[in-house]
C-alpha cells in the first residue's frame, strides 16, 4: 500500500508528519528520518485490526481484499 503524507516543520522544533487519507494519523520526530519511520508505525497501529471493535452478527460473512 502506497500513502501520500505530509511532513513538515514543527514550530517547536522537529518535524510534525501526517496522512491526509488516514484522519486523526499524525506522528512526528526531531529530524525528517525519524517523523518518517514514526508515521510509518503509525499507520500501521492506525490500519490494525482490534478485534473488540469488530462486532458481527452471526449472518456476516469475513473477506479479505487487497488495497
């Protein structure tokens, strides 16, 4: 999966990133290197499947696709 993100100085210092199709993701770190691994983690947790937000009733049927 390819996602545009946005990085840019922070006015604290550092640098602040987030992804624009992924709202609420937002990550940050003090040089462009590490605010990029940062929001790299970020998306992941962010696309992460938590089980207990997942209540289907007996009738739904679970796919997997590709994006």
């Amino acid at each position: 999966m390819v996602l545009k993100v946005v990085i840019e100085p922070s006015e604290e210092g550092g640098f602040t990133v987030w992804v624009p199709a992924l709202p609420g993701c937002v990550s940050e770190g003090e040089t462009k290197d590490e605010a990029v691994q940062n929001i790299r983690e970020a998306i992941e947790l962010y696309l992460e499947p938590v089980e207990d937000d997942v209540a289907a009733s007996p009738d739904a049927e679970e796919l997997e696709i590709a994006v």
